[in-house]
C-alpha cells in the first residue's frame, strides 16, 4: 500500500491551488465541498476558475507562485502545466511540511486524491495511488449503482440516534449488533423505498423493545469456504463473515478469504491434515460452545461444504444439544469446484450419469470402501484426501475390476492460482503422483469424463 487512505477534515481550513485551469477548477471545487477556505494562485484564470471566483467561492492571487505566498495552509495542491512551477510548489512545500499534491505526478504527492462517491455523510473514496485514474473512476461508477442516494439519508438518521443508541447498550457488542440488525432490516429497507417516516419511527420501536437483549446472544455460523476462490463464496457467507466476533479456520481456507472477514475478529486456526491436528475435532465442538456461551458471533469457516466430508455435523450436534443457535451456509464442494475449473464435468450424457463423492483417508494403513459399487459403468468417481492413499486405490479398483486404461485426474488446489491438472490411468496415476509430487489438497477424479479435460478446461492457474 503507497498511501494510507485517510479522510482529512478541511472545514475552515486554509489551503492553496496553484493553476489556474480547468484541472485546478476541478481541484478547487473538491476542496470546497469539504468546506475549505480556498485560494486559487495563477496569473489568469480559465472560465470554470474564473466562475469560482465571481461567485467568490474562492480567493484569488493575480500573480504567479513565489514561495513566500505559503502561510498556514493545511495542503497545496498544483495544478499547473508547467513542471518547472510544479516542481517549485512541491519543494516550497516540503520545506514548510505542508501536505502537496502535484496533478498527475505520484511521485510528487504526499496524498492522493482519490475517485469519490458522494453520499454524505458515506463518503467512498476509490484511488489507484496515481496509477489508473481511469480504472478508479470506472470502478467508482460501479460502486454509483451498487450505492443509491438513499444511502444518503439512512446514514443521516444512523448519525441522529448515535447517542441515544450508546446511552441504552453500554456493551459495544450490544451497539454493533443493534446497528446490524437497523442496516439489514425493515429500517433500511423503508428508508431505500423513500418511506423515511416509517423508516425513524420503525428503529424509535426497535430502540424502545424491551427484547434487545437478545442482542447478547451467543450464535455460530457453520459456513463453507468453497474450493479457494474467494469469488464462489455465497452472499449469506460474506455477510456472516463481516459479522463474527471469532472465527475458526481450517487450513484450507484461503488467505484471500480470510481476508474478507472482519477486521476486529480474533482469528484462530484449527486445522488439520495427514497425521496430525492442530486442534482434535472433540476440543474445536467445546471451543464453539465455550465461546457462543460468552455471547459471542462465532464463525466455524470449513472449506468446501461442511456437510461433505468437513464434520460439520459433528459440531452442531453439540451446538444443538446445548441449545445454542446456529446457522449453516453451504459452500461449493471441492468435487463441483475443481472439476468445474478443470474442464472435467461430473457428469455428462455421452460418458457418465451417476457421480460418486467417497474419501481416500487411511483408516491404519488401509482404505475401507465399497468397492464394488465404485466399479460400475457410465459413472463418475471423485476421491477426496486421496493423495496418500493412491497405490491402493489404484490396487483395489483394478482387483475389483476397473480396467487399467480406465482415465483418471488429479486436480491440485483447484480453483486457485496453483492449480494444476494431470490426466493419466488408474493403473499409472500412483506413479504420476510420484514423480509430479502433488500437493494437497489433491483432488482424484476417475471415469471418461477426464477424457474433456483437455477441450474444456478455461481455467490456467499458475
């Protein structure tokens, strides 16, 4: 990150625009929505500068810029097409420890002003540090349809009864829950329809229930973290994950998700792989209960679908008994999102109309499964956790009667940038794992459908 994105207040605050263009007008007029007491500094004006001034909207110095003309201002932007004066503004300045700007110069700026969204007072401010002006405006006008002026108001009513809020819940949990349960409610949902009456007396009502204290309420999340990509997470998934006030990981949840869960969340890994565990699935059910007990949000984040091969079941058994609540959100299964990245469908009318999903975890030294009914015609067969286990699946389905040159794939961290594919036998694939050393988690798909890999696969990961 070049530039820490702050918002400076600039009510009353004196500062400077050297230029006298159409850019330094665009500047100046940035300034003044922030209620800055503005002086433009250039020996003449364009019209759009020009305007300013006779509407005196902003001071004018009919001169060119000397050194000498900065005094108390709090920031100095140019905005000039001289570099020569733009490099003098920009040492006057530094030399003075006034914050600079210099138009379309990164490298010359101590801040940056960024593409904003206006819907005070939500303010949104979208910068590329100076490299793509474009790409920030574009993404602004983006955000412009995602963000209705609505917005507007409702911020407006949140800020009337900020007070009243923190008078009645001491416990800022408490607050922060009460303002949720505003912002994703019938209060928001009247002030977004332009009922702004309806929307004040409806949180008056909610603010005076008697029932709030609800609000300090333990709950759990059981939410599926999909394959890896960020992008298949579920919209009920991220809004959980921006709500937790603790949440539990495993390690195959990506960095990238993480990253958009809560920035105040005590994160704490409980992952487990091959022979051995950070944390035993007995101690992770007691922490979730230990915790929601306290009153916390807690999240449970699983990769994948909790209900498949993640245990999910196993947790909220405990959760249940003990009467807390919990919610579960299903995530995409590593099976549907790898295949899908791999160019492998799981099923298809030419090659198989059944899919099976079993895992490949040594129970000691042994895979106990049914092998007669992986070894059927026109099926799809996916393997999870089966990378160490692969010389004897191989064994057993061949003894079983699987053909040797039946196709076969194993896909590695699907969905992500490292993603790779190899497509083989069943007979070769313990041989293949051996000389590309796979990591996990390693998927292993088995049928003719492999066999579309190399027509359909989109997805190039690193």
């Amino acid at each position: 990150m070049d530039f820490l994105p702050i918002f400076l207040d600039l009510k009353q605050q004196s500062c400077l625009v050297v230029g006298g263009g159409d850019i330094a007008a665009r500047k100046a007029g940035l300034l003044l929505k922030a209620q800055a007491v503005v002086t433009i500094v250039a020996p003449k004006l364009s019209s759009s500068s020009q305007k300013l001034v006779t509407s005196q909207q902003v001071h004018w110095l009919e001169a060119r810029f000397d050194p000498s003309q900065l005094g108390q201002e709090r920031l100095v932007i140019a905005a000039t097409d001289d570099e020569t004066v733009n490099a003098a503004v920009y040492e006057a300045a530094k030399a003075r420890n006034i914050l600079v700007n210099v138009a379309d110069s990164p490298d010359h700026c101590d801040f940056i002003l960024a593409s904003i969204l206006d819907r005070s007072p939500i303010v949104v401010a979208v910068s590329s540090g100076g490299d793509s002006p474009v790409l920030a405006r574009n993404l602004r006008a983006r955000l412009e349809t995602l963000i209705p002026p609505s917005y507007s108001k409702l911020g407006d009513l949140v800020g009337r009864y900020r007070d009243k809020v923190k008078q009645k819940f001491e416990n800022v949990s408490q607050r922060r829950r009460f303002w949720e349960s505003v912002l994703e409610g019938p209060v928001a949902d009247h002030m977004m329809a332009g009922r702004e009456e309806l929307a004040e007396k409806t949180l008056l009502e909610k603010l005076q229930d008697p029932d709030n204290k609800d609000l300090g309420r333990g709950e759990v999340y059981l939410v599926g973290a999909g394959p890896g990509d960020p992008d298949l997470l579920t919209f009920k998934a991220l809004r959980l994950m921006q709500q937790a006030d603790v949440v539990f990981y495993d390690r195959l949840v990506s960095k990238e998700i993480l990253a958009l869960v809560r920035k105040e969340a005590e994160l704490i890994y409980v992952g487990k792989q091959r022979a051995w565990h950070a944390v035993r699935q007995e101690e992770i059910n007691g922490l979730l209960l230990q915790h929601a007990k306290q009153g916390k949000r807690v999240l449970r984040l699983k990769g994948g679908d909790p209900f498949i091969f993640g245990r999910g079941g196993e947790e909220i058994e405990t959760l249940a008994d003990e009467k807390i609540p919990f919610q579960v959100v299903p995530g995409i299964t590593a099976a549907s999102g790898c295949a899908s990245y791999a160019g492998i469908p799981l099923t298809h009318r030419d090659y198989a109309q059944s899919c099976v999903f079993v895992t490949g975890q040594l129970k000691q030294g042994e895979l106990d499964l049914n092998w007669e009914s992986l070894v059927q015609p026109r099926q799809t067969v996916v393997v999870y956790m089966g990378l160490a286990g692969l010389p004897e699946l191989s064994r057993q389905l061949q003894a079983h009667g699987m053909p040797a040159d039946k196709p076969a794939a194993l896909v590695q961290q699907g969905t992500t940038e490292n993603q790779k594919v190899w497509i083989s036998t069943i007979d070769e694939l313990p041989l293949l794992a051996e000389r590309e050393q796979p990591v996990a988690p390693t998927l292993v798909i088995i049928g003719e459908v492999t066999r579309l890999h190399n027509t359909l696969a989109w997805f190039k990961g690193g």
